[in-house]
C-alpha cells in the first residue's frame, strides 16, 4: 500500500513546520524594517515641516505684504496642516486617522478651490461620506482608543 517509510510523514511534517517557523520570523523582520522605515520617513516629514513652518514666521515678520494675499497665506498654512495629519498617520496607522486625514485634505480643497461649485459639491459630499464610513465601518473599540489617546 504506503511505499514509503513511516518516519518520511513525520520528517515531512516537521519540514513543514520549520519552513512556517522561517516564514513568520521572515514576514515579522520586515515588518520591523517597514515599520522603522515609517518612523525615519515621519521623522524627515517633521524636520521639513518645522523648517516650512520657520520659514513663514520669519516671512510674516520680514515681508511688509506678507498678508495681502490672504489667500496664499491660507495654501501654505494648510498646505502645512496636511502634511502635519499625513505625519500622524504615519505614526499611527488606523483607519480613523486615514480618514481624519481624507477629512483635512479635502477640507483644504474646498476652502482654496472655488473654481466649480459642482466641484465644491463633490467634495463636501465625499466629507460626509469619510465620516459615514467613520461612524458606521470603524470600530467603536478603535474610536474609543483614539479619544482616550487625545
């Protein structure tokens, strides 16, 4: 019947065994280099936003126009408050902050943008639809975390 020697099922086994051992250690070091790798890039991420929020405080108090252009003042400003949420998440992936960070990004669209109100339309009504997907897709236990963090 069963040609083959009754050791070879348990050497087998015990390869597959090791062979899923090896790959779990391999999949949880890269996971330790990816992970290293979102903090170095955070890390940069707010290096250069605090040299870009330096430099528009030393431009509000060197340039004599520097508030005729209300509207360029609120690009940068917001410009830097995305790159500050695109670093907490980051930091912290969860798919609250992904959407908090959706929110932000399409908030600054719309308050920049008033090209289209058809445009303006679309994007307030992917807002209300980031928050539907927080309030009725995001767990609860997840939610409640979060507001015990801030």
């Amino acid at each position: 019947m069963n040609n083959l020697p009754p050791n070879s099922d348990s050497k087998a086994k015990s390869r597959q065994e090791w062979l899923a051992r090896f790959d779990r250690n391999v999949e949880s070091i890269f996971r330790r280099i990816l992970h290293l790798l979102e903090h170095v890039i955070a890390a940069v991420a707010i290096v250069v936003l605090l040299a870009g929020i330096g430099v528009e405080i030393s431009r509000m108090f060197t340039q004599a126009h520097y508030f005729v252009e209300v509207e360029e003042v609120l690009t940068r400003l917001l410009t830097l408050v995305v790159g500050l949420e695109f670093v907490k998440m980051l930091v912290d992936i969860t798919p609250a902050n992904i959407t908090e960070v959706l929110a932000v990004a399409i908030t600054r669209h719309v308050i920049l943008n008033h090209e289209n109100p058809i445009n303006n339309l679309i994007c307030v009504a992917c807002i209300a639809g980031l928050f539907a997907i927080r309030r009725f897709l995001v767990r609860r236990s997840e939610l409640q975390e979060e507001m015990a963090e801030e």
